[in-house]
C-alpha cells in the first residue's frame, strides 16, 4: 500500500507537505498547481487518505473526485436556479473535505468531447447530473463513471434526488381552480428533444384542469422554450391577438413569470385583479416584484447537499440499487395569486 513518503518521492516535496495537502491544511501555503500533483500521485498510486480536516470523526469520507454536468446553455453561477443547487453541492462536498473538480454544461456538439477530456483529466470517482444533459454525453457519463448521480433528473436507472414537479403543478392549478378561475394559461418548454407538452409541469397542470373538467385553450398553451425574453415577448403577442383572455397565467418558472407579468402591465392589466399570477422555484428576486410573485418553493439548496450526500454513499457502496429521494416542495402564496375571485369571473366562466 502506497505510503505519504512514496508521494512526496514521486512529486518532489518533502512528506510533511503531502502530509499537509492530504489534511486540507491552509496554515501554510502550497500552490495548486502542487496540491494537484500531491492528488493525482496519490489516485495514481492508490493512496486512500480520509480528509478529515473539515468532517466530524463520525463523517470522514474518502477523499473522491467529483464533477457535475448542468444542463442546457446556462450561466450556471449567476442563474438563480442553479447556482442555489450548486451551492448546496459546494457546500456539502466543503464539509466533507472535498471539492468540485469542475462544472460543465453541453452547449454545442464538441463539447462531448470536452467533456471526455475533464473527465479524464480530473480521474473522476463520481459525476452529478443537474437535469436532462444531451443524450450522447449522458450516456458516456453513465459507462465511464463509477457512480452518477441525478438532481431533478428523470432515469429510473440511477439514483436521484427530485422534488415532485408533476405533483406541485397540479396542486397550485387546482388551488387556482379553487379560487374561481377556469380560463388559465401555462407558459413552459419541453425536457430536452421530448416534446413541449410531455414535460412534468405541463403534465400536471393538464391533469388539474382535465380534474376540474376545464378546457385547456390552446392559444394559452405558450412553448417559451424556457427563455425570459421569449415569456415576454409570446406572451405580449398573445395579449394582442386573443380577445378572451385568461384569468390566470401559471409560468414553469419564477423567471418567465415576472417576465409574462411586464407584458401584463404594459397591456394595462391589473395582478390580480384582472389576471393572477403563479411561478416555480421562488427564486429570492420574486418577494421582491409588484405586485410579490406566488410561486412553488422548490428546495433548491437541499437537492445539492443531498444528492452529494447520496453520491458519496455510493461510492462507500452502501446501496445496491438506484434509490430516489423526493425532497417536498411548498407552496408560497403572495399577492401576484389573489385570493378568491369577484362574482365578475364566474360571470365570464
């Protein structure tokens, strides 16, 4: 078995370095491009040194390398989706004495082949997957990592961590429904190449109002394709080309939704008197719009923190098969939702 002295040996540093490295200790300085050489001599070597610097005696944890994929063009650190979730993994992973080797997002088709590379580079042990990835990516992920790991993600062959789209959907649009509204209109985008109206939120709202034995009209059905700027835009459209309006607009996101309420305001539209609004995720930014937007509190941080907490128990080979963990949503009512609507509704019902 590989010794602290066989390490320093390799890389050229005395052993109280490794031995410094190895404990995550920031008392004195060591480069990183030294603290990568002391690591990856070490992975090569088959060191298995518990970081224990930062865990409690009952916590410490191999130290693995972990990287996680994003979905879709985003920027990942400033969307207020993401880096919530990101968070959560950093923090989790800090606490255990390890790091994020990197975070990546397919955005064009070579970037496969980019992503094969950090894989490589960085000896992955283990890879998260935050939402659906492009399929040919994915699938190497899952025949060349060790373990994978899904956040929000749909694949009965890995484990996830999740929160019930389909569930939270169905109840705010039945909550609406509730209140007296039965022209509402959904704003979303589709799961990756699947198709608009397959994805779980719409398929919620669809089984709220199917319930209800509401229609669902058609020209409020808008596919934004997850865009804000498109929310605004097709939704503006919509005001002007449709002379019955609906009462309420439920948007897939706190992001379309405060954006689908401007095209509201500039219609002359009053929320909620004339037209109530509702989101998902409850992004910190929608306490703070007017009027303050109803959403779904989707526990953003949690589904980071756990899923490194299941990643990292995989690869201890704790489980056998793909465990799910659904973390419960909350409903969050503000003033964009109303309460119950006036006698005027029903009339137009």
């Amino acid at each position: 078995m590989a010794k602290l002295k066989d390490i320093a040996e390799r890389v050229g540093v005395s052993i109280s370095t490794v031995s410094r490295v190895m404990k995550n200790d920031a008392n004195r300085s060591v480069s990183e491009e030294t603290r990568k050489k002391i690591w990856d001599t070490a992975a090569e070597l088959g060191y298995n040194k518990t970081r224990s610097s930062t865990t409690k005696k009952d916590e410490q944890t191999t130290a693995y390398r972990i990287g996680c994929v994003v979905a879709k063009p985003q920027n990942k650190y400033n969307n207020p989706y993401f880096s919530v979730i990101l968070e959560g993994i950093e923090k989790e992973l800090s606490r255990r004495g390890m790091r994020l080797e990197f975070v990546f997002s397919i955005e064009n088709p070579t970037d496969t082949e980019q992503l094969k590379h950090l894989v490589h580079e960085h000896q992955i042990n283990g890879m998260l997957v935050v939402e659906r990835i492009e399929q040919e990516a994915y699938q190497w992920i899952k025949e060349h990592v060790q373990v994978v790991v899904g956040v929000d993600l749909s694949d009965a062959s890995i484990p996830v961590v999740h929160y019930d789209r389909t569930a939270a959907v169905q109840e705010v649009v039945s909550s609406l429904i509730e209140q007296g509204h039965r022209r509402i209109a959904y704003l979303g985008g589709s799961e990756s190449d699947d198709h608009f109206r397959s994805e779980k939120r719409f398929l919620g709202y669809q089984r709220a109002m199917l319930q209800a034995d509401l229609p669902i009209d058609d020209q409020w059905v808008i596919d934004v394709k997850w865009d804000v700027s498109l929310s605004y835009e097709l939704t503006k459209q919509a005001f002007a080309q449709n002379k019955e309006l609906p009462t309420a607009i439920f948007a897939a996101s706190d992001m379309m939704a405060i954006a689908a309420m401007r095209a509201a305001n500039e219609q002359g539209l009053k929320i909620p008197e004339d037209i109530a609004f509702f989101g998902v995720d409850d992004i910190e930014v929608s306490a703070f719009t007017s009027p303050p937007l109803s959403t779904v509190h989707v526990p953003k941080l949690e589904m980071g923190i756990f899923a490194v907490k299941l990643l990292l128990d995989y690869l201890e080979h704790h489980y056998a098969i793909p465990v799910k963990i659904t973390i419960p949503h909350q409903i969050i009512v503000r003033q964009s939702s109303g309460t119950l609507l006036s006698e005027k509704v029903d009339a137009q019902a």
